[in-house]
C-alpha cells in the first residue's frame, strides 16, 4: 500500500466514525408519523455539465480488514445502472442480488430507485437515467452502494482526481485482495473463511456451516483466496459487462433494457460474443437443406388441395410430406394421419404461422409470399426469417427472442432449452403454479428453429451445433 492509499485509509475511518457519531437516534414511531419518519429525501442532482470529464474513483468495502478496495476510471456520463454494472466487475460480485445508490450514511438517506423497486411498489427517482456526474463533481465526494441486503456489503465510493480527458471505457487500475465470495454471510462470515483460507484451510479453524474441508473447499469459488486479485482478469470482466449489443430492433433492445432493469444478463453477455458483430450469410446450399421440410409441404400441397371434413390434410397428402422430408422412415406407425403424426403436424402449423399456406373454405393454399419463393431457397429463407420471433403473447415473444439469442449462440441443441429458461427467469418468468422454479422453454419461435435443424427427423436425439441454424438465429436479430 502506498501512502495515498494510507493516508485515505486513515482519514475514511475517521470520516465514518464522525458520520456514525453524528447520527440522530431513531424517533419513536407514533401511528401516521411513522412513514414520514423514514420516508428516504430525494437525491439532490447536479446540472448535467456541458462537457464531459472523467473520474478516478476508489471503491472501499467497508469494515473490510485488512481493506478490500478498487481504483476505478470511468466518463462521467455513464449511468447508475451502467455503473453498478462496472462496479460488480471490478469487486469480483455475481450480479445475484438487490442493490442501491445513496448520497450519504445518514440513518435515512437520499437514495435512488432501482426499477425492481418500483415494480415491488416502492417511490423514489429512478436510477436509470441519472449520470454519475449529476451527483459528483469534486475530489473527495461521496457515493455510496450496498449490494446484497442480506449479507449487507456497503461500498463507499470516493472521487480521487477528476479527468480532464474521460476514459472510452471503464477501466481498473489498482487494487487490493480478493471479493468475498458470494453469499458467505456478510462480513462476519467473510472473515471467517478468509483465516480459515489464510491458514491452508486448518481444521481448527474451518467454518462451522461446512461439514468437512471437503465441503468448505467445494463450496468456495475456484482457486478462491482472499488475498490474490487478479487486474487482468478484472479488466476483461469490465470490458465484457461494458460492450454494447449488435445494433437491433425496436422490441429486442427494450427487452435487453429490461433484462438490465432486473440485474441480469443472460442474453446481454451471450450478445457480447464477436460472431453477434460479425456479418451473418448462409449459402445457397445450406439453405436448401434448412428449408427443404417447408417446401415438401408446399410441393405436395400445390396450388391448393382440400383437407377432411375435421379440418386435417388428406391421408394421400400426409403420406407424401412423410415421404419428402424423411418421416416415414422413422415415424412408428403409418403416418397418414395427421392428427396422429404430430411432425407433420407441426410442419403445417409451423408454415401458417409463417405466412406460407392459408386454409379458406375447407382447402389449403399456398400465399402469394410462397408461390413467389417455393422455387427459391435462399428467398424462402429470408422470408422464414422475416417472420421469427413468432408470437403475439408477451410470453410468446421474449420466449422467441430469448431461443433466437441462445441459438445464435452456436450452442449445441442439447443446451438451448436450459440456456432460453435461465434468460426466461432472468426477465421475471416463472413456471405456472406459483412455482418460482425457471419456466419452460417452449415457443413458436424455438419450434421453427428446431425444424430448420432437422429435429422433425430425430426429435428426441439432441443433434450438437448446426452453424447454419445460429446463422439464421443472428441474422433475425439483426436483419
């Protein structure tokens, strides 16, 4: 530690004792006086400056010893949201938890509202527009942030230098020890098993909540010790947390914006992997093989052919889609009924949603769209994706931009529906029941992906990464 870093240690400890000392006791509450009494003050802003400078900022994670700290650089344009982001990555925290931003350590601060808040029914000035410099200004102002009400970690943010020149993005420059690991208990239970740690993991001192050393080392982040931090590795976790997405839609980025109100980013880190930034094209031959189960329909179907009296194609008709896509050869009965062969089902059901054929007076039909592209796979395709997401629910929707993110990802298809319910849960779905258990990941969207992938052909044989499908997949969020 040099002896800057001393001399603030000194004179933060000093400025948190005043604080604490200074501290009025708790009124007594009395009936209706009680929510005046702890109702938090607005934060008073600054006017947004005319030009934009940076801050060299250190970060203190109070009541650590010996200190847990960061120095950070970033503009003072960035947003509380954009700046809780950062400051995850640069202590080392997951993101798991509730946060907030206040202007002081009074008993009852000014502090600001996450949208989370909001949504519980909480009041106070939104964070997401509020810039880092609308509330500091000088060196040696203040900021401070809590994360984890449970555990209870509180940051003090102290502004070092103001830059003339801010950084294009954040960045770490120093720092010291390890972030305790996530929900160990506060920092009670951090300083336990920091000496436990520290000890070469000592029976006699090992925690009580693990049942052996076994356990204990299990539990604890890899290669977890207090006092190794690694700047590399923090840097290319801010880095990562601070690159914007692909440009995208409308609809898309507010979902994104979403996904951040709720503190998570499953799909927002997924967007951060170079083939998103990349141009996306599939070959004529690869869509060939994508499209081939739509236009068997359209071939059997022709300029139309009339369906059963109960609305389902003809068992003629069923038996040739069967036979052009490959179905038969697999599907465990006759397959000429299709109310009884669901693949064929799905194909004719898939094709509608997809503006492909159209049922009017007891026949289906080809659309103008389709007649124009049958005989074109590479136009049938850029049509198929013209159309995904599918769906018209608010359900349906994110459920179809979250399979389009997880399978342009290039993840095998063994991982897709895992990955689409954990973003699913991330933007506050759950499954039916009052259950709070991750929701399922089925959706239009993902059934048309799933067929261009050829899963009509081998459903229940999860088939690895299909390059083409995460082509197309990148190509609907960005067309």
């Amino acid at each position: 530690m040099n002896s800057e870093d001393a001399a603030f240690d000194a004179a933060l400890t000093q400025l948190l004792a005043g604080s604490t000392a200074e501290q009025p006791e708790a009124p007594s509450p009395r009936g209706l006086e009680l929510s005046a009494l702890w109702q938090h003050p607005e934060p008073q802003l600054l006017p947004v400056p005319t030009i934009t400078r940076g801050f060299r900022i250190r970060i203190d994670l109070q009541h650590t010893k010996p200190p847990v700290w960061r120095r950070i650089e970033v503009p003072g344009d960035i947003t509380l949201p954009r700046l809780h982001e950062v400051l995850q990555a640069a202590m080392g925290w997951f993101d798991c938890h509730l946060h907030q931003f206040r202007t002081s350590n009074e008993r009852n601060p000014p502090r600001f509202a996450t949208q989370f808040d909001l949504d519980e029914g909480d009041e106070g000035m939104l964070e997401d527009e509020v810039r880092l410099d609308q509330i500091v200004a000088a060196p040696r102002d203040l900021l401070w942030y809590d994360y984890d009400f449970g555990d209870g970690w509180e940051h003090i943010l102290r502004v070092e230098q103001v830059l003339d020149t801010p950084p294009e993005t954040p960045r770490c420059t120093a720092g010291r020890l390890a972030c305790p690991p996530e929900d160990c208990g506060g920092i009670w239970g951090y300083h336990r098993i920091a000496q436990w740690v520290r000890s070469g993991f000592s029976e006699d001192l090992r925690p009580d909540v693990f049942e052996s050393a076994e356990d204990g080392r299990d539990w604890l982040p890899p290669d977890w010790h207090p006092d190794v931090l690694d700047l590399t590795e923090v840097n290319e976790m801010i880095t990562k947390v601070s690159a914007e997405p692909p440009p995208v839609t409308e609809e898309f980025a507010s979902l994104l914006s979403l996904e951040r109100s709720r503190g998570a980013r499953n799909m927002l880190d997924t967007l951060t992997m170079p083939m998103f930034h990349e141009p996306a094209e599939v070959s004529t031959e690869d869509a060939a093989r994508l499209t081939e189960p739509f236009r068997a329909l359209l071939q059997v179907i022709g300029d139309g052919t009339h369906l059963t009296a109960a609305g389902y194609l003809k068992p003629v008709d069923v038996e040739q889609v069967a036979r052009l896509t490959g179905i038969s050869g697999w599907w465990i009965g006759k397959a000429n009924r299709e109310d009884q062969t669901w693949p064929v089902a799905e194909l004719r059901a898939l094709a509608r949603s997809l503006g492909l054929v159209t049922v009017r007076k007891g026949r289906i039909l080809p659309t103008q769209v389709s007649k124009r592209r049958a005989d074109d796979p590479s136009a049938l395709l850029n049509h198929i994706i013209s159309r995904i997401p599918l769906g018209k629910s608010l359900a349906e929707r994110h459920a179809g931009w979250a399979a389009l993110v997880a399978v342009g990802s290039g993840l095998p298809a063994e991982f897709w529906h895992g990955e689409i319910s954990e973003a699913l849960s991330g933007l506050g779905w759950r499954s039916s029941g009052g259950s709070f258990a991750a929701p399922p990941a089925h959706s239009p969207t993902l059934h048309v992906l799933s067929l261009l992938a050829g899963f009509s052909h081998r459903y229940w044989e999860p088939r690895g990464a299909d390059p083409a499908v995460a082509t197309v997949a990148r190509i609907a969020l960005n067309p």
